[in-house]
C-alpha cells in the first residue's frame, strides 16, 4: 500500500482539485493518504500562480522535501496546479527530483500518471535514464471529471465545482493562461452532485468558478431573462435538505438585475457575498482592463443591500499597480470606506510572467516601501469597519452552521453564521455539528465571535427568513 502526500496552496479551487485527487487515489486501490510526509511515497503539491508569495513557497517546499529521496529512492515527487500549467518543463531544471508536472486540466490523469512513474521505478527501468512526465495540454471536457467527491461524516460544507476557467484577461492576472477559457458542467450534473452531497449530510455548498456569476454565459441559454447562473441557483435551491448555498469568487460585471433579484426570493441564498473591487481608481481600472467604473461598483453594493438587507460583503484589493499616485490610492480609499466592506484581502501587486501587466515600463513600476505602506494603511482602515460590524452584533442572537470543534480545542465548537463570521461557543463534544444552531453573541476579537448557544439551541427547518439575523 502506496502512502500519498497532497499539500495545497491556493484557493478553494485548489483545494477542491486537491480533494478530487485524493478521491482517485483511494478508488484505484493501492493508496492510502498520509499528512506525514516523511512517511509517503508520493508527494504532490497542487500550486497555485496569483501570486509569486505562492509561487515560492511550492518550489521552497519541494526543494526540502527531495531529501526523502535518500532514505526512499522510490518516492514519486509532482507539482500540480497552475505554476505547473504555466512554467511546465522547466520546472524538472529547477527541481532536479522532480518526476511529474500536471496542468490544471489533468487532475484526473495523476493517479495513471504517479502508477506509471511508480512502476517503472520499482522495475529499475530508471537506472540509466531520469524519466519524468509533463502534460500542461488542454483537454476538451475536462471541466466534467470535476464532479463527486468524498464527505467526513456529518460534514457540514462542500465545495462544488461549477466550472474552469476565465474570459476576462485582466491584465495583472495569470489565472487565464494557467486556467484556460470558460467552460461549464451541465446543470443537472451539478445539482445531482449536491443531491448526493446533502444525501450524505452536508447543509451547505459553495459554488466554485474562477468567475463563478458568469457560468455557462456563452455556452447555455437564456430562459425567461434569467442568466444560466440564476437558472443554476434556483436548481441547486430546490434540493430538500439543502440549507446554505454560497458561491465564490463572483466579479462586478456579473451582477446583473436577475442575479440582484435572486437574493429576494432565494433564502437559501447566504447573506454574504465576496465582491472583487481591485481599484477605486478609474484609472487604474482602466489600466487593469476592468470593465466597470468606482460608480458602478458603490451602486452594486447599494442594490444588493436592498435586496439583502442584512447582506455582508468582502472583496479583494491590489496596491500600488504600476503607475498608480497617490491621487489613484486615495480614490481607492474613498470606494472601500464608502462600501463599508466587512472585510477584505488587500495584496501588493506582484510582477505575474506572462500578464500584460508584467511588460509595463519599469519606471511606472511602484517601489515595495510604498506598497507596504499603502497595503498598512488600507488594511487598517478595513480593519476598522469589519470590527464596527462586529462589535454591533455582541449582544445579539446570530444563527451558525456548526462546522464542529475549534482548532484550538475540544471543549468549543466553531461555525459561520449565514454573512460568513465565524462563531466560537462552548460545547464539549460534537454533537451539534452539522447542525444549525442560535448562538447569542457575548464577545468579539479579532474577527471572530464567541457566544453561548441560546436557549432553544438547535434552529430547526431551512434557510432563516430573509433579512433577519446576523
């Protein structure tokens, strides 16, 4: 029995593939999964290009662990994932024991691929040469061997991917070229895959797309002014014991008056949504090929609180994009105090091979110094609104998925509640988990909640009325 190792960075995406993987692993037979890696005989890490922070990390950690190879020269070592999509051969000059390189269209041919070097190895086919597998190609209809997946009992939450891939060519953004072009699961096969998710106990599924509100927007039809995505929505919100449906990660564009008008009359729906601003330049904007203006943005907010009153938004934010003032930086201020996010990722931009963003002239480029000082100041200011919101709901009763224990400790448990905080509470077993129940809020820090559950305890039936709660 072959033990194998998955480390993932990323996004949900990732972590999706990585489960996906795992699962194929354990249906051939022969594979057992570890997360000891000095005791597996396969190690892959699934990569992630977005960012060059993550970038390094894979090739750091790979490094350091081909020093397994001296006690067990058989280990199969591979990268997966988009850096294995966009840097590929060369990858094997950079990793001298590296063995496989598999793109981010062939998950499903790891475990052929990983049998294939494993037995040639074994064989000592390998004496005399280094033999090493490298498949970055495309592959029609890989976008379907993304589908069932393996659930913990009473596992609480799933992701489920909808889709790969992206349109859009913003021009600091790598996923197009590592991802490949939009292309879509049939509807039916993703709600009978949440069909069987919730068959097995799982109460709440996130929707998973690079742009995930512009699902199968060339490919399926529109039927009664609603886009294929709303049409997907109020299938998946017809499945019986479903409670929470979530989707990530959305983008302005996508958000249009079908999609707006299904947070009224779709409760299931969770009060939450991650919503990319990158800029509040229009400028910048502009530059980034971001095809909506800073008025846009604030109006989207606006309508979606409408129609969600008690709606929690997040987004991303880039700093200092090259050629970027001072002037740039504080238009992007005023949008994220005048959104009043509840949180936000804030990153530096970072040079990503390949994106039109890389070419620019070196002179618009931003020193790191006022990156760092821009990110400081806008994290704080974030940081500041997401705290108001949270101190707003101590004293109050909030209901929360319990997602079982803390990561701290058996003697709490840990859930979100339907705007995406995570809540602490007691509870010396795990009883609740898997299960919705009302907490009433006693303390917050640090972007968590803690509370005790309320009385009454365990919500029963589905999705909480719109417009109350949390």
């Amino acid at each position: 029995m072959y033990q194998v190792h998955i480390r993932t960075y990323g996004c949900q995406m990732n972590e999706r593939d990585s489960d996906q993987v795992a699962r194929l692993f354990a249906e051939r037979g022969g594979y057992t999964m570890t997360a000891d890696e000095t005791q597996a005989d396969v190690i892959l890490i699934n990569t992630c290009s977005v960012r060059d922070q993550a970038e390094q990390k894979a090739l750091g950690k790979m490094g350091m662990m081909g020093r397994l190879r001296r006690q067990k020269p058989h280990v199969v070592y591979g990268f997966m994932g988009c850096m294995a999509q966009s840097r590929g051969a060369e990858l094997l000059d950079t990793i001298p024991h590296l063995d496989l390189v598999a793109g981010t269209q062939k998950y499903h041919r790891v475990v052929d691929y990983v049998d294939t070097i494993l037995k040639r190895r074994l064989e000592r086919q390998m004496d005399d040469e280094k033999f090493s597998i490298v498949d970055v190609a495309e592959e029609e209809g890989s976008q379907n061997t993304i589908r069932d997946q393996e659930v913990d009992e009473r596992q609480a939450t799933a992701f489920v991917s909808i889709m790969q891939g992206c349109n859009m060519k913003c021009t600091f953004c790598i996923v197009p070229y590592t991802r490949g072009g939009e292309r879509a699961r049939p509807i039916a096969e993703i709600v009978d895959e949440v069909r069987r998710l919730v068959a097995r106990g799982v109460k709440e599924v996130t929707l998973l797309g690079q742009i995930v509100n512009r699902y199968a927007i060339r490919e399926f039809p529109s039927v009664d002014g609603k886009s294929p995505f709303v049409q997907l929505l109020e299938a998946v919100h017809g499945i019986d014991g479903l409670e929470r449906i979530r989707f990530t990660s959305p983008h302005p564009i996508g958000y249009r008056d079908d999609l707006i008008d299904a947070f009224r009359y779709l409760p299931k729906l969770c009060s939450h949504i991650h919503l990319p601003l990158q800029s509040g330049s229009e400028r910048i904007l502009k530059a980034m090929h971001r095809p909506y203006s800073p008025e846009r943005f604030l109006e989207i907010c606006r309508r979606m609180r409408e129609a969600r009153p008690d709606l929690a938004i997040t987004t991303d934010v880039i700093v200092g994009f090259p050629g970027e003032t001072e002037a740039d930086y504080q238009a992007t201020r005023e949008v994220v105090r005048q959104a009043d996010f509840d949180n936000a990722f804030i990153f530096r931009y970072s040079k990503r091979r390949g994106t039109p963003a890389a070419g620019l002239p070196d002179e618009l480029q931003l020193p790191e110094r006022v990156k760092e000082e821009r990110n400081q100041d806008l994290l704080a200011l974030v940081n500041d609104l997401g705290m108001a919101k949270l101190r707003a709901l101590v004293g109050r009763r909030v209901e929360v998925l319990c997602e079982g224990y803390s990561k701290t400790t058996t003697e709490r448990l840990t859930g979100r509640t339907s705007q995406n905080k995570i809540v602490v509470f007691p509870g010396p077993h795990d009883r609740l988990k898997g299960e919705l129940v009302d907490v009433e809020v006693t303390d917050t820090h640090v972007f968590t909640l803690y509370g005790e559950v309320a009385e009454a305890g365990v919500v029963g039936g589905a999705a909480a009325a719109i417009g109350t709660g949390a």
